[in-house]
DNA sequence: TATGAATGAGCCTTCATTCAT
DNA sequence: AATGAATGAAGGCTCATTCAT
C-alpha cells in the first residue's frame, strides 16, 4: 500500500501544524498541546487530529528532518578513515541534533514500542545498524573502552543533552561537555 | 522558636502520605498529583494540603533524607586524604543517592528559586560548598580536565542519571556508567 | 470583520445556558456558579465556559438585553419636552429594569474595569452621556436640588432597588418609593 | 435560666475573637471565615466554634455595641419635642450606625428569622416599637408622606447605606443622601 | 476533508465543620 | 474549655478527544 500524495491543500495544513509545533516546541518547552497548536495554526481541532492522531504522531513528523540528517551523518561518519573520528563524528552529530531539535530527544529517549509510524521504526533501524559498524570499527582497533554498549553510548549521549539542558549558555558548554564524553569512552 | 513536634496522628498522617508518594514516585514517575496521593493514602484532600501546601513541598519532603544522607557523604569525601578518591567518593553519592531517590533529582535539577522550605536552600548550599571543597582539591593537584566548573559536574551527574534511567537492568550499567564519567572528568 | 454568527447547535446552547442562569438569578440570588449553570441547562462544563469565559461575561451577557431596552428609554426620557418628566421617566426606567434584571444591578453596582466585553463598556458609556443630557436639561432649569452628581442620582437609584428587595411584596411598594426619590432629589 | 458568667480566660478569647472579626470585617469586606478569625486571633477554631456556633451569631454579637448605641438613640429621638427633628434624629441615627458598623447592616438587612439570639430579637422588637412612637407622632402632625409604612423607612435607610457604599468617598456624600431621604419622605 | 462546538473526566484548591487529643 | 488536625463536599478550571455540521 503507498499512501496517497496529499491534496495540496490538506499538505499546506500539515505544514503549518508542523511550523507552528516547533516553533511552540522551541518556546515553550515540549508539553505540546494539540488544541493548543491547532488554534495557533489557525487550523480546526479536528484537522490536527487528523493529520496527527496522537501526540506521538506529531513529535515523531516534528523528528523527521532532524533524524533524516543524523542518519546522513552518520553514514558519513561510518565512511571516515579513521575509526575514533568516526565515533567522535557519530557522537558530535546525535549530540547536536538533539539540541538542535528536541522532538529528537523525545523519540531517542523512548522506547521503539512506543513509534506511531513504520517509518520512526525504520530510521532508528537504521541508525543502530549504521552506529554499530561505527563502534565495531573502534572496538576492533581497541579504541573503546571495554564493555561499554551500542545502547549505553546512546543513552550517554542523551544524558549529556539533558545535561546541558539544565543550565544557561548551553552553547559554551556542548563542547567541554562532549570532550568529557569522549574521553570516558576511550580505551585507557 | 523551635518547630513544635507534632501530634501523634498528625506525624502518622504525614509518614503516610511521604511513604505514598514516595511509592508512587517509584512506580510511575515524577507526576505527583497531591489529590491521587491524599486518596491513595487513604486521607482526606485537606490534610494532604495541610502537610504539603504545594507539590513542591511535598518533593523536597521525600528527597530530605536522601539529601541528608547526601550531605553525610559530601562530607566525608571532603575529609579523605586522597583528593581524586574524595572526588570520586562525591560523584558516587550523588550519582546513587539521586537513584535510590527520583526526588532528589527533581530538587537538583531544578533552581533553588523554586524551593519552599529554607531547609531544602540551607542543603543545597552546604553541598555547594562541600562539593566546592572536593573539586578544589582536585584541581590544586591539577587532577581535574581544566575548565570544568562545579556546576559542571553537577549537571553531568543528572545527565548520567537520566541515561541509566533510560534503559533496563540499570544497577548492572552504574559503574560503567560512573567510570566513563570519572575518566572523562579526570585531567590528562 | 463582523462576529460570525453562531451555527445553530452553539446557538441553542447559548441560549439555554442563558435561559438558564436568568432563572437561577431570579430564583436563588446573585450567586451564578457557572458549573450549576452547565449542569442544570444539561450541557457540558467545558461548553458553559466555552460562551462565557467568566462568571461576569455570564451576568453581561445577561444584562445585555435590559440594558439595550434601557438604553433606548434613556434616549426617550433625554428627547421628551418637560425636563421633569425626562429625569422621572429616565429614573423610573432605571428603577425597573434593575427590578426586572438583577443582572443589570450587578453591572451598574460594579466598577467598568471589571467589564469583560467592550460592548458592555459602551452601553455603560452611552448610558452615561443620555443621563448626563437628562440631568444637565433639569439642572439648568432649577429643577434639581444643587450638589447632586450624576453619579450620586445613579447610586441613589441602586439603593433604592436595594430597598425594594429586602421585604416582600415589592411591586406595590415601587412606585411609592419612586415618588420619595423624586421629591427627594427635586429642588426647593 | 441565667448565662454562667464566662470564666476569665474564655472572656478574653470570646473579646480577642470580636475584635479581630471586627477588624477583618472593616478591612476586607463581609466575608467571615470563621477559621480565618480563628486563626488571626491566635485561638483555635475550636474554641472560635464553641463561642459562636455559626456565622450569624458572630455577627449579631459584633453588631450588638452599634445595635445597643441605636437604641439609644431612637429613644432620645422618641423624646425630643419636635416630631420631625425626631424622625430626623432617628434615621440619621440610623444611616450612621450602620456605615459606622457593616455587621448592623446585615442584621437589619435579614428577617428576624434569621437571628441566632433571643437578645438580637430583643433589640429588634425594641427598635420597632421606638421607631414606630417617633413616626406615629409624625404622621399624627402630617409631616410624614402618607403611605409609607415604618417598614418602608427602614429599607429606605439600609437603601441609602447601599447606595454610599457603592462608590467612593462615602463621607462628603452622607449628608447630601439624607437630606434627599429626608425631603423625600416628608409630607408636602 | 475541514471545522470547531461539545463533552466531561479530572486536577487543583478552599473552607465549614467535626472530633480526637 | 481549648486546641488544631482531619475531613471531604464543592467550586473553579483545563484539555484531550469526539462528533455533528
């Protein structure tokens, strides 16, 4: 089964609940409200239920983009010659997309039990798959500190996001934040 | 003026009403809602406002003990003669004390603006100095990556925190955990 | 832009709920809790506060039409020949639109910055420029004692519609206590 | 039967209470709490509860001094020699007492149904009798506008109160509102 | 398909009153 | 007699979701 394109104007509504998500999202922190984004879209109710049948639906469209570019990322970091900047490009990039869009942070800090769409399902397929041979390769070269998972270096990332949310002048702290990372993930 | 003790029944009420939220806390995250937990107690609403006036109340009552605790550790960490031990020694407490007790995070991951009691203002400015104390040493032994700022370690912490909560079997991931950290943390 | 009209449904209730609340007022006294209001018209809370955001957007909403029929007998009472007779007609009317509405009392009681419409401020306005015509006619013929204020005349007749309510009987009472207020406030 | 005298220390609480309610009742308005008072007057609400079982008896007992002083009063009009200045005396005693004191109004603005204490029924009837000596006499010299009744000046008092309560300065305006009550109900 | 009115469960909070201490 | 903790009905309001138009 292919879904069907949109009508043009029933894509120029999803557009516009998507725009006025994350630009709540980014104000106001991630208690989204679909009534809420409905009315400030200036889009009935029942359209953004229809677009978005629950809250799931709609962070995980809002993670799209991002999580379309972290995979990019990350096969390209997959490609790199060496095998510890690859995982330092691996990390750096899940690091700043999260920051960048925080519907990510959402859908990588949840379980995959819980991704309204195949397609949410597919992506995080296919990051763990591409984040494995990353990993593998420094394992191989002794690089990574032994016993450390593909899923704790996941989670370490998250925490370190959500660390960085804590405080003020979060840009000033991403990089002192994520050398600490890397340094207590490296062998020796 | 010292605060009087309480009447019998009253102090049983309030035990109650801690041991409640506390399990409530556990099983199903940190959305304490004083009605639920005044019902689940067995209680009536006006006696839980009585005890808690506000959600906020209610938290840093449950994580006292834990930060108490807390305290008892920053201390003696602070007095143990090797300065990099007593670092470690600290980033433990805090690590394990804010797991045995999700209460304890909210209070720290959160301004000290936002607390209710002067005792819960009084805590969190002893750690500041005892962790203060801990750090200096370590880095007047150049033992710490420079740059990091007590606030710092701190929020890294909570990070760690929040990604061994991500997952399962999280005892097993505590000291891989708390081991990259250190490392990440330690200079050279 | 001109306020939509209401589809038919949103109508229908808006009227029950007002239909509603009037019979309340009339029944039980000035105090409309919007929840019994919902309850009674046998619709929903949320729909109750859907039409009226407040208790007071409620009792203008209410009041609406008594002021209207006021305003229009202001303008009457500011046309008729005899300066006299505008000020009785104008404060007869005053008297027994109060008497037929409470809601209206509670309106002309209370200051215009609790207003929640514009249009309630604009009656309030209008009525007080007709008013201010009226008086203004009867002063400058002599015919009001010196050192009453519009405002004071406006008061005097809230109290009087004060006085008719404590006792019973009150229709045969009205005219009586008009014709004190008039001689009262009539010059010489 | 004969009321026990209060033993001391009840004396005191029950004085403590009146006059903090006395207090709050001029600084914010109608609204007893009787746990509020409780509170403010450093007793327990039990104790507040033992001395005025239910908010109306707190009442009469504050209006009882302004109530006493009316008497008083109204005997004093009853035996001037000039039956209008007595009518005159009477209801300016009136007016002032009850703007001097809100819990007065409440009881004269309420049945006598509603009294709590045989002695607020004494006070009541005593008043009755005296106002109506002092109308009598002057309906008996036709200075008083035929058909109103001794119940009619009395609303028409409680009605002036009102209407100098709505607005401000309620001083310079008390006069101006008796004279017109005055020359309204004078016969003429 | 789009709309937005309607719904009502459910949370927060207050306060009059009772009753154990 | 005094105290004040406990109670819980009740009111205010929000918001996720459904459904008539």
């Amino acid at each position: 089964m292919v879904t069907s394109p949109l009508r043009a104007d029933a894509a120029r509504n999803r557009d516009l609940l998507l725009a006025t998500a994350r630009a709540v999202l980014a104000a106001e922190g991630p208690t989204l409200q679909l009534n809420d984004i409905a009315r400030r879209a200036g889009v009935g109710v029942g359209t953004a239920y229809r677009h978005f049948p629950t809250r799931r639906a709609l962070v995980e469209a809002l993670a799209d983009d991002a999580f379309t570019a972290l995979l990019g990322e990350a096969r390209e970091a997959n490609r790199h010659d060496d095998a510890w900047t690859g995982v330092a490009m691996l990390l750096r990039a899940l690091l700043l997309r999260q920051l960048a869009d925080p519907a990510l942070t959402e859908i990588l800090s949840t379980g995959p039990d819980q991704d309204a769409t195949e397609r949410t399902t597919g992506h995080r397929d296919e990051f763990t798959t591409l984040a494995r041979g990353v990993l593998e390769r420094a394992r191989a070269a002794d690089l990574l500190r032994p016993g450390l998972a593909d899923d704790d270096l996941q989670h370490l990332v998250c925490g370190v996001v959500f660390a960085l949310r804590i405080g003020d002048s979060l840009e000033e702290r991403v990089d002192r934040y994520l050398q600490v990372l890397l340094r207590g993930i490296r062998a020796g």
